[in-house]
C-alpha cells in the first residue's frame, strides 16, 4: 500500500510545490480543497469537480455525524463509496463548526457538549469521539480536534484555549493510532501572537503529525493581520511537511498565503458564490444580477475553458440567475471552481520555473483592471 508522504518538489521565496502522496491518488501543491459539507459540493457532479482539476475534496465532520451520521455511511461504504469520489478525502474535525454554536453547546477539558442545530438532540464530541467518526467515514486526511476561539479575544483567553488545544492534539494522536496510508495532521493554534503560536508549534512538533494545518485565522481578523501571521507561523512548523491554511479564501488570500508558504487551503466561497450570482474572474469579481448584463453576448471570461464560458453568455446566466433557474448555481459554481483550480495549476508553474514573484504581479494586475463593460 503506499504510504502517506509529502514530496516537496521546488521552492521560490517561500512559495513551495510538491506532490502529496496517498494509496487514493496524489495531491498537487499548492492545492485548494473544494468544500463537500454535507458528502457533496453543492451544484456539483463529482466528475464535474475533479474536471475542474480538484486532487482532494473537503468533508464536514460536525455535519456528517448529525445526518446521515457516520456509523450510517460506515455501514454504506464509507465516505468515498457513498459520494462517489475516488479521490482523497479531508474532513476536518468538527471543532470550528461546534465552537460557532454560541448558547448550544457547554467545554470541558473533556470536550463539547452541544444540542444539534437540526433537531435539538444532545451530542457529545472528543478528541476521541472526532477520531472515530472521521474512521468510520473513511477520511484519507483526518485533522486533529481543537478549539478555535472567536478574534478577538484577550492574549490570555487565546493563551488557554491554545493550550487545550494542545492537549487535545494528543489525545487525537493518541486514538489515532497506527493507520497506513491514513494521515492526520495538527493545527497550529495561538491567534495572532507569534510567541503563542511558537510554542503551539513546539507541541505539535513533539507529538508528531504527518502534516499541520495554520488554524484560528479567517475567522474575522481582517487579511492584514492573517498575512502579519502567516508572515511567520507556516516557518514555525516543519519544511518536509505539508502546511495547511484552513477555511481560505478569496483568490487574493490564497495568491498571499502560497506567497507564504502555504501548500494547501480549502473555502466554501467558489459554490456559496456561484449560488449567490458571485463570479470570480481574472479581471475580478462580476456579479451576473446586475442589470448591466442582460443584453451582453460575451462569456464571463474569454480566456476560461469552463463550460460556463465556452457555451453560455452573459446574458443567458443573467436570465437564469434571474428566473431561480437550478443551472444557474450549476455553471457559475463550476465556473468558479474551474478559476480557483487555475490559480492553482499557475503558482504550480510559477513556482516550479522560479517566476512566481512575475506571476504574482500579473495577477494582482489583471484584477486592477477590473470587469470590461460591454460595447
């Protein structure tokens, strides 16, 4: 069976490429995640996702234990089966979606006790309990249980809450176990303060992770100062393993975390975007409600080989959107995931080739530009 492994392939600056390895198939660096919650990317086939050039999708804890459960999809066929993807797997552990449900839920240093948001129905979840469901689901990657504090908060809030975390980290380790070809990786807690995060670092260091995620940032922190972090945390864990910015972004922020040092990042903004009538294009955001649109025969993005763009105009996914029409979420959410991978598949080359620093400024300045109005 192959093994688990992170082959970094070049570096430029502090942006890095490599290849991850898993007996599900590899996983091209820098790479973004498309977000599956609920077993599925909303709008999306999943050969459409992989046809966007998806290596990996991200599945929801927090959701699946609640419905269908994940005793359920075990009994199934697990998470790939059940889905139908063949490709790998990160679920995350459950922890952020929990935190968020402000009045529902009780911490201890044992867990959370939380009332589910569908039907009210007490759960309980562990660095334990998390570690088994995410067995049970089949997750190739399984992210260690944390708790990630809402910004802001006081140093010595974000101090204690970092330092369960780190416990947590090793209870996960712990019930983990020894499964080849499985990978769980720790996460890095500690705010927006670089000694705090040194010594969450330190932690995970010494329990050992076959990868890290940056966690408890996009959480409200505004890009200045996830960047001023980001400047700093992703050389704080080690080099020979992928480095994971969890819940980003917007293109920008994925350009700057790469930029950093980041090899992987996952957002539900392409498919909540493209539901919303929110396109993201070389020259910036359009938004195909606007009236302006109506009457316009271009594509959204003549340079895009999505099927949004190489068969439908402007004016038809005006009207779509417009009449609530299901294919509108269709073709704008793959148009959206298409441009996120193209990003992608750029900084791979930039980087490979030593020309990411060129990349990056035609990047920035075709979004300067902005959307051409038509003639």
């Amino acid at each position: 069976m192959t093994r688990f492994s992170f082959d970094l392939k070049a570096t430029d600056g502090q942006a890095r490429t490599g290849v991850i390895h898993t007996p599900r198939g590899d996983i091209r660096t820098p790479a973004f995640m498309p977000v599956g919650t609920s077993a599925t990317v909303k709008a999306m086939m999943p050969e459409s996702v992989a046809a966007t050039g998806a290596d990996i999708l991200l599945g929801n804890t927090y959701h699946l234990m609640l419905r269908p459960t994940a005793e359920r999809i075990d009994r199934l066929g697990g998470l790939h089966t059940f889905m139908n993807w063949d490709k790998p797997i990160l679920t995350d552990s459950g922890g952020f979606q929990v935190m968020s449900l402000a009045g529902l839920r009780k911490l201890t240093e044992e867990g959370v006790t939380f009332k589910s948001h569908i039907d009210g129905s007490r759960h309980e979840l562990s660095p334990e309990r998390s570690m088994e469901i995410q067995k049970l689901l089949g997750s190739d990657i399984v992210m260690c249980f944390d708790e990630c504090p809402a910004l802001p908060a006081t140093e010595d809030e974000v101090a204690k809450s970092m330092r369960m975390s780190m416990r947590w980290a090793q209870r996960s380790r712990d019930a983990f176990g020894d499964r080849p070809g499985h990978a769980l990786f720790g996460i890095q807690q500690g705010g927006v303060t670089e000694a705090l995060r040194a010594e969450s670092a330190e932690a995970l260091r010494a329990i050992e992770f076959d990868g890290y995620a940056v966690g408890g940032l996009a959480v409200g922190e505004g890009q200045e100062a996830m960047f001023g972090v980001l400047d700093y945390a992703p050389g704080q864990l080690p080099k020979d393993k992928p480095r994971y910015l969890m819940g980003v972004g917007k293109p920008d922020d994925i350009v700057g975390a790469v930029k950093r040092g980041i090899d992987m990042m996952d957002c539900v903004l392409p498919s909540r975007s493209g539901r919303t009538g929110q396109v993201f294009t070389r020259h910036g955001v359009v938004n195909i409600k606007n009236a302006r649109h109506q009457d316009d025969p271009r594509p959204l993005d003549e340079a895009c080989a999505c099927p949004a763009c190489r068969n439908y105009s402007r004016a038809y996914l005006h009207h779509v959107f417009r009449s609530q029409e299901m294919i509108s979420g269709m073709l704008l959410t793959w148009h959206n995931l298409h441009y996120f991978q193209e990003i992608m598949a750029g900084m791979r080359a930039a980087i490979a080739e030593e020309r990411f620093a060129a990349w990056e400024a035609d990047f920035h300045a075709g979004r300067a530009e902005g959307d051409i109005p038509p003639r």
